[in-house]
C-alpha cells in the first residue's frame, strides 16, 4: 500500500547511498553538532542546562597498615576533698560539673599542686567515675583522711578491693601544669 503511494519512498530508503558513512571523527562531529543545539534550545526557555563530562579520575593510594589495637586499662585516683578523679591511663581529670561528666586536662577550681597535696584513694574499677561516683561520695566524703580509717599513713587501702590489699599511696603522675 504503501509502495503504491509513494514510490520514492521505498526506494529511497533501500539505497544506501543517501547514508552517512561515519567513523570517529564524525562521531565526535555529530556529539558537539547535538550539544550546539541542545544549549541553543536550552536558552530559550529561559533555562541554561548544560552538561559536562570530564574524564575519569583513577586515585592510587598507598596500602594501608593497620596496627594491633592497644588497650589501656583506666587507673583512677580520686580526691575526695573536691570530687575530682584522676586517670592515670590517660593522664586526664574527670569531675561533675552542671550535672554532667567532664574530661579534662587539668582540675577545676583547684591547682594541680594543690590536689596532690590533698588524700587521695586508688580505686579498683576501670570504668567511668560516673558509674562509682554515688558509692564514692558514701564511702569517702569531702572531710575524708586516710586515718579516718585506721590505715597507717603509709598504706592505703584499695577503695572496694579485698581485705589485704593494700599498696603504698599513688597520687599519679599528673603533668606539669
């Protein structure tokens, strides 16, 4: 029916000498030939859309190493007289303030020398003060000294540790401040 109609038609579309033989160059020709009028028509509208495409970035990294993991065991001092824990481990001052836990590098309110001077108890746990503290404030209150519980000033009692446990006092080796 079709043929019947329009004849040309056919024809033409069965002779391949109407086609473009492409390559590469035409290819590209064609792309830059398609991007020119998609950023013509992009105008028109009043909306500029454009699109780029960049070549592909490949990032080499070196291996990576990977070292065993340490774990340090908190050690705790603390300073009934100002509620003040000291952890050895990490050489930083953990105490409440406003009702919430603070790490920190040095004491507040009270200098460094100051604290040292004041008793102080080892305690046994390694875990967050906050979970000791209410059982510390019991056991130790703020008037707290060594001799309020027979010990010889030279000894001291691991707070919660078994009977006999005892060790010479360490007030850590805080930094100089």
């Amino acid at each position: 029916m079709v043929a019947g109609r329009f004849p040309d038609y056919c024809r033409c579309m069965k002779n391949k000498k109407h086609f473009f033989k492409t390559n590469k160059a035409g290819c590209v020709l064609g792309a830059v030939f398609l991007a020119a009028l998609t950023e013509t028509a992009s105008y028109a509208g009043g909306v500029q859309v454009g699109v780029s495409v960049g070549l592909p970035v490949v990032v080499v990294a070196p291996p990576v190493v990977v070292a065993p993991a340490v774990v340090v065991e908190d050690d705790y001092v603390y300073y009934p007289s100002y509620g003040i824990y000291f952890n050895r481990s990490r050489h930083q001052y953990a105490y409440l303030q406003n009702d919430a836990w603070v790490m920190a590098p040095a004491p507040q309110g009270v200098s460094v020398d100051v604290l040292l001077a004041s008793p102080s108890v080892n305690m046994d746990w390694h875990d967050s003060p906050a979970h000791h503290h209410a059982d510390m404030l019991k056991r130790y209150p703020k008037s707290w000294r060594a001799s309020d519980e027979h010990h010889d000033q030279k000894e001291n009692v691991r707070a919660g540790a078994p009977d006999g446990d005892k060790r010479a006092p360490d007030h850590g080796s805080p930094p100089n401040h």
